[in-house]
C-alpha cells in the first residue's frame, strides 16, 4: 500500500470533511501527493482543525464539485480521485430535496462530465452509503439487494453511483463504488444531529447535554470506526478486481441503538439519556433493524473492519476531549 | 370506469404526447373534465394533431413541470392527475445528462412538492419505465428485481418513481406507479429515432426509407400498444390496492427484433430492411434481451394487454397513413 500511494497524485472531494480529513492524514503518512476540493458548505462537516497536521503539506482548494470549471483543473493531473463530497443529512434532503437533488445528482454529473473530458484514466471511488438500501427489503443486506430509500438522500446517492457505474461502462472511467454504512471517529461534525448520530452523542457527553433516544432503542445498527473506512478506500483505489464494482462497507457486528447509548456512557465515564417518542419527521425515514453482508468485500478488497467498537469509542473520545473547542456548535 | 371518471377533475402532463394525448381521448369519451399540459419540448413527442378530435372539449395549458407557479394552479382542483411529462430518449440522456437530470430528477420534484403543497389529496399515477431495469439482473422481470439501468434516463427515472414513492409513504400522498414498456401505435413522434423505435419504423415504411437493424436483431423484445397502456392508467387510478404500489406494464409475448420487423413490412404491405453494425453510441446502452412478468398488475390491478400485435399494428398503418404529413419530419 505504501508503495502504491507514495508520491501518487491524490484527488480527495470532501476533503476537510469526517472521511475525507481522515483520509487524507492517512495518505499523507502514506506519502502521497494530496490535494482536497471542499466546498465548506455550512454545516456539511468541514472544519480546518480536521487537517491541521497536514496543513502544511496537503494542497486545499475551496470549491463547489458543481463549479465545472474549477474541478477541470483539479481532476485534470490526478492519479486517483476519492469522490467524497455530497449533501449528507437525510432530513434535510426531505425538507430542502431541491438542494439534495443539485449536489447528488446534477453535482455528481458535473464531476464525472469533467472527469470524462478532461482525465478519463483517473481511478475514482465513490462515496455511496447504505441509505440506498433504505428500509431492507431483506437482511442482511448484499450488494445484489434493491434499493428501497426511505428518504431524498438515499434516493439520489443512489442516482450518483448509478452514474458512476454508467460511466464506467459507458465511457471506460476506472470506477469502484463504495456503500458506507453508519461511520464514528475523530474529525466528524458534531454540531448537529442531522448525519452522524453517535458522533453527535459524543458530543452531548463531553458538553453534559442529556441523550435523548427516539423510540425503544430496539433497533439494530452497525457502527464502522473511521479508520477502518479509510483503509477500505485505500483498498478500492488499488485492486484492480474493484473496478466497475460496488461494495459493502460497514462493520458486522450489530448493537442495538441503547446498547450503543450505554456503551459510550461507559466508555466516556460520564453522560446521561431518556427515551422520548420519535419525532414524525424522523419516524417517517426511520429503517428499522440493519445488517450488512460483507462478504463480497472480505473476497475482492480483501477488507475487514478491525476496530473493535470500545476501541474506536476511546480513540473518538480522546480525540475530541483534546480539541472540543474546535468542534463545538456556533453560539 | 365510465362511472368513476365521468365528471371527474383529470389533469395529464405531457398530454399532447403519445401515452398523454391516447389517455386524453379515452378520458375524454368516457366524460371526464380532462387539462392537458405540455411543454412542447423539441423532440419530445407533442403534437397538436394527437389531439385533433378533442380539441374542443378538453383545456390545454402550454407550461413546463418544471414551472412551479403554473403547475399549482395546474394541480390544484384535480381529483386525478396523470403524470406522464419527461425526458424519453436514452441516447439524449448520455449525451445532455444534465437536461435529463433537469426534467426527470428536479422536475419531477418540482411537480410532487406542488402536490404536496397545493393538492396533496390528489390521486397520481407516475409513468415510469422498464428502462430502470437496464439490462436485467434476472428475466423475466417482476417488480422486485433491482435497478441496473444502463443509461442515464433509466436512473433518473427510477429516482423520479422513488421519489413518488417516498411521499407517498412520507407525506400521504396518493400515488401509484407504472413501469411501462415499449410502446406502439398512433400518436407517437417518428420525427426521430431516439425513441419510441417501432413507430420511427412505420414512418420509415411509409416515406419508402430502409429500415436499418442493428446487429443481427436476435433480441427478445415485448411492444405493447398505446390502448392496452391506456387502460392500465385508467385502472391504476382507480383502485384503492394500487396505493403506494409498483406495477410492470407490457407485452408477455416476446417477438426478436428481426421478426418485429418482418412482421411490420407484412403487414403493411410493403418496406425493406437491412442488418448494419451497432454504432458504438447505440451499443453502450444497449440491454440485450427483455421479458415482464406482468403478474402483479394482472391480480391488483385486472389488467393485461390484449390487443393482438398484427391487430396493433393494422391500427397504427391506418393512422398514420391517414395523417402521416402530420407526423413528418421537419425538412
């Protein structure tokens, strides 16, 4: 893996973002030459903190993946492109879809029409994510399960990897799609709930704000821990067997949503929760119990998560208890 | 039916289209108050010939599903609306992604956040299409088989059928959802070949040009006629086990495109053909063989086709010969 990335031409959208800041740091370390497109949207996840290691030795360029334009010029020399950047809150895509729909769909069509033209060797992987699969039509779920979203969101990553496959059929692009499950760790956004719920909990902990849990907190989630989704983008980029595949990515091991409150309780060694009833506008987009299959993964990637769940909780812990200042919501 | 629509408040967009324009006359001879809209888009399929004999009897209003303003007022008063408006060529939707993502991805939003807003009671039925299928995982193809379109006009309108799917199910709103396949018979352009590719071949027999066939012509195809897809949108917007369902709409009987072809220049009496290579723009969207099972609409909704194809196509001979300086290319 060193060998293939060091000195590589890294193109990173999304790049001060949760996976994106991660990935970077680890390509970094890696030796690659990176440079990170974010658009610092507000409220979508980036924060310069995420890359202050890297500051000095990483290329930043602010601008939207929808400004064709610029994105010529970033794509135009990159040996491999991790395409990361999207509108990412499910709610937001049910109260603002227009939005949703502009970066989802016509600004994954915009990077992609700019890849086509102006560098259609780059190896790209795309950022999908199992909201697609929505409400499971069956568990636990393969890559051959059909898409059943129950939100915007998941409907348009859908239509962004959809494009993604298409051009790689269609016009030869070396493209690997990745569906993320349900990800923690350093450097994600915790000052809102709206993506990245557990993430959000850390935050209520160390900032003693009570949890408060939807429902029961009966149903079924997996949790991956950053790392463990960096090392299988890291993966992606190089097998060759990846190409025009889509893979699961996402831990195996379930918890139920309480256990997982209880867990980071214990782990942090403070914090407190109450169960209250579901919000109608969270209850109409709720999925229910959700397993990955990741098998295909294991076979072609050759990836597994690692990290066990307290594990990764301590690390998420340590990491923001140093910078919270940085990562606090705006008064 | 005739009991259910007469009188009744019917809206269809994309009207004085081939599926719109049959729709209006049926509606408009079993009673019902029938508003056609339509963009008239270059290309698209409108035709004020389609809807000749109706002209006097039914309200059209020139706009886009795209104009918010207009649609409100379109939407408003109407107990059914049929919503049949979009993008329909596979080949423009590779080479202007963006337009199609404009009409079938946005668009369609644009028409479902007016309903929601100005007449979320109103009964819908989406026109979607077996192009969300691509080139089929499994044949024959029932409702449940996942998506693989092989172009960007079947992801964007599987995107567009989700979306209805998901205000059903989040805001209530009353939607049915019909996969139509290919269609036949008169009212459809054959100004062009990017869709609709039978009747381009019955314009084609009637101005004396040779029909070009791509390959060797072995694929399987279904070609349903426009009576037969009419009443199945006259029946999805009836029944109430409809609601919030999916339904596969088209021929069980297969025919290979060479015999397709054959039999059109049988029954009209006269025409030729001749096999060519796949130009490389055809090729890459091409699905390969196709084959519905239509059981679902049989039992929900007591449909099937159940013109016979000869009978079809003496029907669309007829008309066109009848009309064909209307329907020619522009010079």
């Amino acid at each position: 893996m060193e060998k293939f990335y060091k000195d590589r031409n890294v193109l990173i959208t999304g790049g001060l973002g949760f996976l994106g800041s991660n990935l970077a740091l680890r390509l970094d370390r890696l030796g690659a030459r990176v440079t990170l497109v974010d658009a610092f949207l507000p409220g979508h996840g980036a924060n310069w903190r995420n890359i202050e290691e890297i500051r000095g030795s990483v290329q930043v360029n602010l601008c939207d993946i929808r400004d064709e334009h610029a994105m010529a010029r970033m794509v135009a020399d990159k040996q491999t492109i991790f395409h990361i950047a999207g509108q990412t809150s499910h709610t937001d895509s049910m109260t603002d879809p227009f939005l949703d729909i502009d970066i989802n769909c016509r600004g994954n069509m915009v990077f992609l029409e700019t890849v086509r033209k102006h560098n259609p060797e780059a190896r790209v992987v795309y950022a999908s994510t199992r909201a697609i699969y929505g409400a499971p039509v069956t568990v636990p779920v393969t890559e051959a399960v059909r898409p059943n979203a129950t939100d915007i969101y998941g409907v348009n990553k859908y239509a962004g990897e959809a494009y993604h496959m298409i051009y790689h059929r269609a016009h030869g692009i070396p493209i690997t799609v990745l569906r993320c499950s349900n990800g923690y760790g350093p450097r994600a956004q915790i000052e809102h709930p709206k993506f990245g719920i557990l993430n959000w909990f850390v935050g209520l902990i160390l900032r003693n704000q009570k949890i408060k849990i939807f429902g029961d907190g009966a149903q079924l989630r997996d949790y991956t821990f950053a790392d463990d989704f960096i090392e299988a983008f890291l993966l992606a980029g190089m097998k060759q067997d990846a190409l025009g595949q889509v893979f699961n990515i996402g831990a195996t091991t379930q918890i139920r949503f309480l256990d997982m409150v209880k867990t980071l309780i214990e782990i942090a060694g403070q914090g407190e929760y109450e169960l209250v009833p579901w919000p109608p506008e969270y209850k109409k987009i709720e999925v229910g119990d959700f397993a990955y299959d990741i098998s295909k993964a294991q076979t072609v990637l050759g990836w597994s998560p690692s990290t066990a769940f307290e594990d990764g909780l301590r690390k998420t812990f340590d990491f923001y208890r140093a910078n919270l200042e940085h990562y606090l919501p705006a008064e």
